[in-house]
C-alpha cells in the first residue's frame, strides 16, 4: 500500500492515547484516522472539512470497517498513518487505512467505508461534484 | 442474535459520545462496548475486570474487527448493547456485539477478535482456565 | 455538600476512563460530571438536555472552573458524584460537584459556573424561564 | 504571559475535539494541555515522558486546577496552546497555560498544579534531581 498511499503522516502516540495495559485503546486509533481524513480533505483535496460539516452540511458517516490489528503501539511511538483511496463510488468512499511502526512495521490496518449524507436528514447523498472531482484529480487508485 | 445474548445493557447515547454531526462519534461505540465487556466480565464471568489487567497482568487485545453501521444514534436516544460469544479458542474469543434502538432496530453490530496476552511481553497467552470455565459455564455458542 | 446535592448517582471507573498510570486521566472527570449534569437536566428539572442543545439551540458552555483532587480513582472502583447548586443567577449557574469513594472520603471536588447561550451567537442569553423555574422548585441552595 | 512562554505550539482544534455544539468539548482542552505537558518534558527538558510513566514510574497527577474561559473554539480553528512555569516546589510545580486564537486573543488560561508521586504507592515523591534541573536550567519563571 505504501506507494499507493496519497497522505502519509507522522503521530506521536500520547498518553491519553493509552490504558491501563500501557498500550494504545483501539478506539483510539480510530480518532487518529479521523484526523488523517480531516487533512487528507483540507490539504490534499483543499475541500475545508470543517466547512463541509458545518456549512455544508455533508457528513460522511462510517459505513462498513475491517480492522486487522498485528502489532501494539506503545506511548511514546512514533507511529506513520497511511491513507489511500481503493474505491470511489457514487456515493461511498473507500479507504485503506494503516498505521506502521517506524521501521515500518505493520501495527493495524483497516478498509473503512463512508458515505456522504445530508445532515438534516441523514440519507446518503451523492459526493458533491467538487469533492469527486479533486479525489479524482489527486488520487493513484489502488488496484 | 438476540436469543443468544449473554449479555443485553441499556445505555443514553450522551452528549460526550457525539460529535458536531450532533451523531455518535463511531469510535465511542468501541468505547462502550468495551464498558459491554467489562461488565460481562464483572457481572456475568463473575472475573473482575480490574483484577485481570491489573493484578494478573493480562491483557485482552482486539485482533480483529468487522462493523456494520446501518443506522444513527443520537445525544440523548436510549440505546441497547448486546454482547454473544461466538466461539471461544484456545487463546482468542470471537464476540458478536451489536447496538439497537429500544424499538429493536439494528444501529450497528460487529464481531470482534480477542486474544489473551500477557501485559509482560505482550504475546498472546492461552485463556485462563477460570475465565474458560466461566464462559463456558454461561454461555450457548451462537451457531 | 452532602446534605445539599440534589443529585447523587454512583458510577463504575471504567478502563476507557483510565491511563496508563493505571489511575482516572483527570480530563475524564469532566466528562462524568457532564453526565450528571445531563441527567440533572433531563431526570431532576424535567428538561430534556438533548431537546436543549439540539432543538432549543441553548448551549451551556463552562466559564469558571475550580477543581481540587484529593485522592486517586482506579478501574473497577465504585465511586458517587454530586451535585449541587451554589448559586442561580441571572445568565449563570453555579454548580458544587464532587466525587467520593463509597466509604465517603472525597476524592475530588470542583465549582463550575456555566452560562446560557445561543447556538447560534454563542453570546450568552438569559436562563429560559423553564429552567429556571425548575432549577428554583428543586433546589435547595448550598450556603 | 506570553513572553514567559517556555513552549508555544500551534494545534488544529479536531472533529473528534468538538460537541454537538460544534465547539470544543471543555474536557478536551485538558486533553490538549497534556499533549503540551508531554512535549515540554520531551523536548523542552530533554526528559522523556513515557520512561518517566512506564519504566521510572513516576506519576505527575494534576492536585488543583483553575480555569478560565472566554472564547470558543471551534472545529478546524488553528489555536496557540502556551505552557510557563509559575512556581517549581520541592514536591509539586505550578504551570500556567493558556490557549489563544491565531490573532493572539485568549480563548481559556488555566493554572495547574501538578505534583510528582511513585506510581507504586500514589504518595508524593520530591521531584526527581534530573527533572528538577532540567526545568531550573530551562524556565524562566513568571514572577
């Protein structure tokens, strides 16, 4: 996936990351995703995620998450969170998600399915035309 | 999966678990049921929770993860967590977990991976004999 | 205080609500206290919390907070949270929250002073009559 | 307090830090200031946190907190966390901290009083002599 990847970011793992086991919650991670999304929109794709939701109005819900976890991170890591686009639908987008050690070990890696809706009503709507346009524009699909 | 829950909690969706979609966060649905878990532990196992991670020093990561998601939950709706077991290896449990509404409509449901580890060297170890006995005492396998 | 909360509930320290020192990540004080107040709101004054952010557009932002720990709260623990009322003025309400073990030893204790708001300016509003006619039948002032 | 700074760091306010309000979840600025605590022992003193917590077992618990707040913050804003310190004691150390907008104005200042304990016991150590150097070699003290 590495060459794939069109966001690729450094995170130090963080206490209030952490449990009582000393090692990363996995929801957690998953926070972590979410801000790789927020910057994959406002710096790849130059669409304002906070602009989206609060202006606009479009959420981009969760559809569908596969998650493998192989590897625990510990506080203190620095861990790389990768985003790549597997799929570009109507109305759904898909994600590979990994988070690698530095040595560039595996930790987890996750497909995530969204959907864009109108949160008045919260039924999916199609991905507005300048959101596809520049996920088209930036992004090498993986096969 | 009803009839085989082992498990079944009522639980407000709170302010804390939404996010400015006005929606459940999706991450804060790992955070309940891990609270689901800890009182299958506490209350159903009759294994303390806090004994295990802490005294005994193991750790119950999760290695595997698949969600649905098919409906919003809102601050304030009265949600209701059911937690099955799945199968249970020689050192993992496959858990079925699932969120309704009150009016029995599914929100979402996942299974979940675990493994037992030592929180020493972080390797998976087998399943305790009293937590095995314990789960296998009070629980019908869902097929 | 004791005599004087005008609402008492006990809740589970959750692993969730736990760091890696093994203890409650003080942040998540907070985020307990904000149940309680929701669960005020919603069960003692009969004023949906939801209906009051998500409906009415009525924010109840925090100003001022003094907090004071005293004593550590691990997983598993038991522990009971108060509330009660200092003072009700005009745009704010000022709230004595605390958190004992169950042998009533306190393990932290804070004031909070909150104010109305509109969702809308995020300027503060008057208290709406409703609340404050609840908060005035229900309420036995701290001195 | 400015001037006083020994770390200044920029910080996106996340999706995942705001409410249904669409603005910071108070409890989360706590969260932020600790990611700032973090760093200033990493970086700034050259004393890494996670051995602090994890291999010298040492606790920094937080034992009065004042906080004042006069601004939202709101999701995708760009906010200034500062970090001085106000008094080092034998046992404890007092931090002032402070979040600003991008244009300097104040959104919430706290004082925190930390003080330094043995993660065994829970009892209040002296700060250790490497730390207590560090912070004397590095801090210029707000008077």
């Amino acid at each position: 996936m590495g060459e794939d990847a069109v966001l690729r970011r450094e995170r130090v793992i963080r206490f209030s990351d952490c449990d009582p086991a000393g090692i990363v919650f996995y929801p957690q991670y998953f926070v972590m995703f979410n801000e790789l999304l927020e910057d994959w929109f406002s710096d790849g794709l130059e669409v304002a995620f906070n602009s989206l939701i609060l202006e606009r109005r479009i959420g981009l819900p969760t559809v569908r998450l596969e998650v493998d976890f192989s590897a625990i991170s510990r506080m203190g890591d620095v861990v790389v969170l990768l985003l790549a686009v597997e799929r570009l639908g109507r109305r759904s987008l898909t994600l590979a998600l990994r988070c690698e050690g530095q040595d560039g070990q595996r930790r987890m890696a996750a497909r995530q399915v969204l959907v864009t809706t109108s949160l008045d009503t919260h039924q999916a709507i199609d991905i507005p035309p300048d959101v596809r346009a520049a996920i088209a524009r930036t992004t090498e699909f993986t096969p």
